[in-house]
C-alpha cells in the first residue's frame, strides 16, 4: 500500500488544488499545517521543501525508483500525481496536451489574475495606511472577467475543461473560479461556468478537499500581523 503523502497545505485556491486531487485520486496522505499568515512559509524546514515559500507543496516517500521526492509549485505537483496514478490526464497523447494547455492557462494566467483582484479589491484597501487604487482594481477586475469568458466559451464546447472527462485543469481552476463574488464578477452571462462550478463543486473529492481545514480560513483584512507577512515579504 502507498505510504502516505507529506502534504504541505492550507486552506486557500492553491492548496485546494492538491487536496481536492489527492481526495480525487484516493491517494492517502498526511496534512501539514503552513500557516501563510503567521508566517510558517519562511520557516528554513520548509523552504528547503518549497525554496520559493509558497505552499503547497508534497513529498511523496513512494517517489522515482522508490525513493522519496519533494515537489513545489500546485501545477507541477498535479502533474505528478495524475503521471503517478494514471488519473485525471485523459487517455491520449492528445488528451494531455489539452490538459497541460489548461493547467498552464489557470497558472499563468487565471491564477494571478484572481489572485491580484482579491488583493487590490479587497485587501489593499484594508492596509495602513490604505491603499485604494481604482486602477489596479479596474484592472485586474476586467482580466479576471477576461479569462473567465475564455474559460466560459471553452466549457460550451465540452463538459468538462479539457474535453468529455475530468482532469487536473478542473481541479487546478475550480478553487479560483469558485470565489468568483469576492472579485467582483458575475455569472449571469457565463451559464457555462455557472455550470460547471456546480458539476465540480458536487464531486464527493471537491467537498472533501474543499473542507479540509476549512475552519482555518480567515480575513486577513483585520489582522495585521498576516498582512505583514503576506504582502510585505
């Protein structure tokens, strides 16, 4: 039987990707606490795990040739474990190229995005001093409602992301384009997403690694101790 996974977690978008996958692939696996507003991320153990101290990030005892392997960066680790598995990549050379266009697609592009909405929508303002910038907010606002009408025309083509199956991509966007309220899009016109949200959301894997630590969650807009640690390191 697989030894369990290290996994380096908490409970934000990114850290959702990998517990939803490792629920997904009934991979078994142990939870480490990173807790990003106190600062868990820069502590040298797990740097030396994640050099660019961000989570998530795993290690698998049952890695290449059966020796251990640490892995960093969501969509690297994702790749991995579908690779692993044999899970959640589609069924051909084809299939795969799909993903890894998604995957890739939500990395570099959703991602970020979402990730600077939430921050300057929702956080920045809350700074001392405050930093409300109608710019940036705009900004980010409409490339995030950019990408998600990519991702709405993509889905009025096929069930799922990459094509008629489920995959890591999905896995990879569901934890962003589930907060879509908190940066400031709307549905209305993207049924497709709409859709879907609620086609993954319902996914027994997506519940459970959704919930993991969940109660953990905070709003970092009244501490400012997190704020320090996150936005000014």
């Amino acid at each position: 039987m697989q030894d369990p996974i290290d996994l380096y977690f908490w409970p934000t978008p990114n850290g959702w990707k990998i517990s939803i996958a490792l629920e997904e692939m009934a991979l078994p696996y142990t939870t480490h606490l990173v807790n990003i507003g106190k600062g868990d991320q820069f502590d040298p153990a797990f740097l030396a795990i994640a050099p660019n101290n961000r989570m998530p990030a795993i290690v698998d005892p049952d890695g290449p040739e059966g020796t251990p392997v640490s892995i960093f960066e969501s969509g690297a680790i994702l790749q991995y474990l579908a690779r692993k598995t044999g899970q959640f990549y589609g069924q051909t050379a084809r299939d795969q190229i799909t993903v890894d266009q998604w995957l890739m697609w939500q990395m570099g592009g959703l991602g970020p995005m979402a990730g600077q909405a939430h921050h300057f929508l929702k956080y920045a303002p809350a700074l001392d001093p405050p930093n409300d910038l109608p710019y940036a907010k705009d900004r980010y606002r409409a490339e995030t409602a950019r990408l998600y009408g990519v991702l709405d025309r993509q889905l009025a083509k096929s069930e799922y992301v990459a094509g008629d199956f489920c995959s890591i991509a999905d896995m990879s966007i569901w934890g962003w384009a589930s907060l879509w309220e908190g940066q400031q899009q709307t549905l209305e016109d993207k049924p497709n997403m709409a859709r879907w949200l609620d086609l993954i959301g319902a996914r027994p894997g997506v519940i459970a690694g959704r919930a993991l630590y969940a109660e953990l969650r905070a709003d970092f807009r009244k501490d400012s101790q997190a704020q320090n640690q996150l936005f000014k390191k």
